[in-house]
C-alpha cells in the first residue's frame, strides 16, 4: 500500500475498494488469524451493533478464503505464511430479507442459486436446507474435496423485523432454524463458519443445529475484532489531525490537537463488550473525518426496530435511572419476549458494559441444602456522548411522535416558554395536559394500568416524559439537579440568565381546590399541602443559590387521566 500520509477514510465495507483505493484500513487480520488458528472451535457467533464493521471483517474474510492475496500485503495476516489458495466459499447476507417464511426462503433460495451460477453449478433445489447441503457437496467436489467456509452476516435481521409480532418472529425463527439444520447434515465439509448480526434473538436457530458454536460477543480474546482502539485510532488518523484543526477553526480558538483527540474520544470511544478494552465507533470516525466535522452520524443511521419496539413495549425499563446490572444467564438470553429491555439495550449499542463482576452467593437447591455459586454480573453504562444523543433521541421519538418536525417543536418550544415566563398558569396547564394526553395515549393499555398502580412508577414514568420533552426540544436542562443548597428535579436555562426549577409530583386522583390551599383540612390532603410547604422553602434556597436575574420555582402535580396542576412560587 502507499504511503499512509496520503490516506483518507472510505464510507463502504468492501475490504477491496477500500485496499485498492489507498484508503484508511484498520487491520483486523490479526483477529482473523486467531479465528483460523484455533484448533477447538470451526464455528463462531458474533453479535455487534449496526454499522460497527460486522459486514467488512465478513468480506475481509470472504476474500481470504478465495485467495485475494494482494489486498493482504502489507497487513498482519500477511506474515503467518498463509499460501491464499482458493478454496470454496458460501457468503449470505439476510439484510434485505422480505416479510414472511415463504418470502425469506426463497431469498436464501435466489443467493444460493447465484453462488452456484457464479461457480457454473446447478442447485435444482426447492428448500433453503436442501439447496445449502447441495451446493457445499458440489463445492467441495469441485474444489477437489476442499472443506467449504460458510459467511452468514445480518442473521437476525429477518426476526429483529418482526418483535412487534412474536407469532411472525417465531415462524420466521423456525424457518431459519430448518435452513441451518442443513449445516448440520456436512458437518465434516465444513471448515469454517462464521456468523454475525446485531442481537442474540436468533442464536438459538443456530445454536440447536451447530455443536461447539463459540459466541466470541464477550470474549476478552476478541474484544477489538470491530471498532477502534484508542491506539488504532491515532495510529490510523493522526495524519489527519492538522487539517481537521483548521477546517474546524481551532486553532484560532487556541484549542490543539490534545482537544480534538478529547472531543472525539469523547463523543465516539467508550464500547466494550468486556468490562476492559473500549473501543470506538467506526462508522461514526470515518464520518467524522471524512467532513471534518464532529457531529452525530450514527445516530443519522436511526434507531434500530428492536429499541422503538421495546420502548412502545415497557418505557419504565428504559429510563436511563432505571437501568439495572444483569447476570450473564440475562446478558445471554435469546427468546422473543423474555429478552431484558437493558440487555435490547446492550445488544443495540445504546449501552455498553462498564465492568464484569464474579460474585460468591448463597443459594438452596431442590433439597434445601445451601450451597455456594458463582454469578457473573455486568454493569452497564452509556458509552459516549453521540449515543446518549441518539438515545434521547429515540426516547423523544417513542414519547412525543407528533412533534416530528423542526417547525412543531419550535412552536411547542415557544409556547411553553412564554406559558413558563409569564408564569401563566392556565396556559401551562392546557399545553402539559395536551402532551402528556398524547403521550399516554401511545402508550400500551397495560402499561396504563401498571403505573396506574404504582405511584413510585408513575412519578418515575412522569419524570422521564418531562426530561425527553424539554431536551428534545433544545433546552439546556440538568434533571434532579443537586446543589449544596437543595435539589430540584428539573433545571431549566430557558433564555439567558432566566431559570426555571421544577418540581414533579404524582398525586392520583388529586384536584386544585385541595392541593394548593394554605388552609388545614382534616383529609389526606393535609399531608400533600404539608409537602408543598417544606418543597417550596427547599426550592427557595435553591433559588438563591443560581443568582440569576430570575429564576422562576414552579411545582407541578400530575393525576389521572393526565390532569396536570400548576403552582408558581
């Protein structure tokens, strides 16, 4: 290859254009070494977020095993003394897979079908199973008994499509699980298989037909297979750091090139998928480089279908101050419907795993006997900062999907804005009580009637809708916002130098006449009337303590049926 002076990031995943066109490749062949060099396992999983090079280290290995030699040299793989000597190769992808069982197996069919006739094959094949062990048999023959290296990459994709239909799902599980039985039938023709996509969902299609499949998604051995380390990172594109300066006007700023490296380790570094090496988004660097610019690209890619369907599904488990450890039997779990809402987290990029605990507890068996077992238990944590952009993003989305437009949300911006400055109580109570109605309506029945019966969960779930809607909309906020005098749970910076702090409560079943009177009553509302009165001297010195030319205190209590309450102090 040239000089790496002269290299620029590439936005494909072919490893050929990107090794024919003197562009920016960080190898990965080290790791394809080690997946070949194993004598235990042929047959590897892999699960990593979209657009995080799953689909190039797929191709960097359908190139190696036809013998595209020339596209290694200079890499690591190039030094083991591999001879390149084309063998046989199936690669699949179910990206672009269609809508039922029938549909994707005639995919599978026509890919099949067009391996063959790149090979001068004939299939003659009507199921998926069948066409699979009848090429790998003709490929093997044509080959001169070469074992044959299976690529499946998007292997979920065909079920992740369908999680907001578990009976479609589970059919087109089935479906995939009859498919890859074929690999089960030449087992001994097989000499490599490797399988990758985003989420666990599908792996038992596989899991129940392939003995000794290695899941490699946690494996500390592999745990830089996609994405950058901080070390590749600056090795790979540090010639690009002083343009990158000037295009962004830095330097006149007085920033150099140690900011820029903390801006981008900041807003892309931060994966890992063992507790230990982080890594950083690819695709987001090479964007990121290739305009100059440090701006949010993967989350221009969407939100995947897995998160918006798990969202509309349970939106308590998916508040960010909700988020729980899990264990890895919950990490691993793979059944539509029993999946953890953090661990759909995980497995979509939106969370990442901080560290890896092994932990000695008790337990009783059967017999009752105590017993000591070792659990292991992941923490997990948001990883940089353009995902926790996304992913207020995508919670803005599921909340408030009528606010889809800049000109929408400027004109709720304002309304609320000017409700909240003029401390205009009616105004504000008719706009938050038009939201939240709207908000609780897209909402499931059954979720309804969960925090219904939960005040905790409710105020939680209150809390969550309020935080996404003013960030959503632009507004600098810090929610429970502490300081060494009080706490608040909202703080909003709506124009410069004007505060508003807020306060939410969830009362069911509350009404104005009794919540913001000064006058004892003998009912239950005394109490929320005797909390009000400690809320608001609290909210008080909080006041104090921002100095700004105003800050305005507000409370506001939300009941059934979204009635909302307004009270300015």
């Amino acid at each position: 290859m040239e000089n790496n002076q002269l290299q620029q990031p590439l936005l494909v995943s072919s490893f050929k254009e990107i090794r024919t066109n003197n562009s920016i490749y960080v190898d990965k062949t080290n790791y394809i070494h080690k997946l070949l060099s194993d004598k235990k396992y042929r047959y590897w999983f892999l699960a990593r977020p979209r657009r995080f090079g799953k689909t190039l280290l797929i191709d960097a290995l359908d190139h190696f095993f036809r013998g595209d030699e020339d596209y290694f040299r200079g890499l690591s793989i190039h030094a083991h003394g591999y001879d390149f000597k084309p063998s046989p190769v199936i690669r699949l992808s179910l990206a672009n897979t269609s809508s039922s069982p029938e549909e994707l197996g005639k995919h599978i069919i026509y890919d099949l079908e067009d391996i063959a006739d790149r090979e001068q094959l004939s299939l003659n094949r009507d199921l998926p199973s069948a066409a699979l062990v009848r090429l790998i048999t003709l490929l093997r023959e044509k080959y001169q008994g070469a074992s044959v290296a299976v690529l499946i990459d998007e292997y979920d994709k065909p079920i992740l499509d369908h999680l907001d239909n578990p009976k479609m799902a589970e059919s087109i599980r089935a479906t995939l699980r009859d498919f890859y039985f074929g690999l089960k039938k030449v087992e001994s023709d097989l000499r490599f298989v490797f399988v990758t996509g985003i989420s666990k969902l599908a792996k038992t299609a596989i899991h129940s037909t392939l003995n000794n499949l290695n899941d490699i998604t946690h494996d500390s051995t592999y745990a830089g297979i996609c994405g950058y380390t901080e070390d590749e990172f600056l090795d790979n594109f540090s010639h690009l750091f002083d343009d990158f300066l000037i295009s962004l006007d830095w330097l006149k700023k007085g920033k150099n090139k140690k900011d820029l490296i903390n801006a981008i380790l900041a807003k892309y570094n931060g994966y890992s998928w063992d507790g230990i090496t982080e890594v950083l988004n690819p695709y987001s660097i090479n964007n990121c480089f290739a305009q100059n610019n440090i701006g949010d690209y993967w989350l221009s890619t969407g939100p995947p279908l897995v998160l918006e369907h798990a969202i509309a599904k349970e939106p308590a488990a998916f508040f960010p101050n909700n988020l729980a450890r899990l264990t890895a039997a919950e990490i691993d779990e793979s059944e539509i419907g029993q999946i953890r809402p953090e661990s759909i987290l995980l497995q979509t990029g939106y969370l990442t795993i901080e560290k890896i605990e092994k932990i000695e507890r008790n337990s009783y068996g059967s017999d009752g006997f105590k017993y000591e077992e070792e659990v292991t238990f992941y923490t997990l944590k948001f990883p940089n900062l353009e995902v926790w952009s996304s992913y207020k993003t995508a919670l803005f989305r599921a909340y408030f999907p009528y606010l889809s437009t800049q000109q929408e949300k400027l004109s709720c911006l304002t309304k609320l804005t000017d409700a909240i400055i003029d401390n205009n109580v009616s105004d504000l109570e008719k706009i938050l009580h038009s939201l939240l109605a709207s908000t609780i309506c897209s909402q499931p029945a059954e979720w309804e009637k969960k925090w219904k019966n939960d005040p905790d969960l409710a105020e939680t779930f209150f809390h969550s809708i309020f935080q996404s809607l003013f960030d959503g909309l632009g507004v600098n906020l810090i929610p429970e916002a502490i300081t060494e005098r009080g706490r608040s749970d909202i703080d909003l910076l709506l124009k410069e130098d004007i505060y508003a702090l807020i306060e939410l409560k969830y009362i069911p079943k509350a009404n104005k006449k009794s919540l913001f009177t000064d006058k004892e009553s003998n009912s239950e509302d005394k109490i929320y009337n005797s909390s009000f009165y400690e809320l608001k001297k609290s909210l008080q010195r909080i006041k104090y303590w921002f100095r700004a030319s105003e800050t305005i205190v507000i409370v506001i209590v939300l009941s059934d049926n979204a009635d909302v309450f307004v009270k300015f102090y």
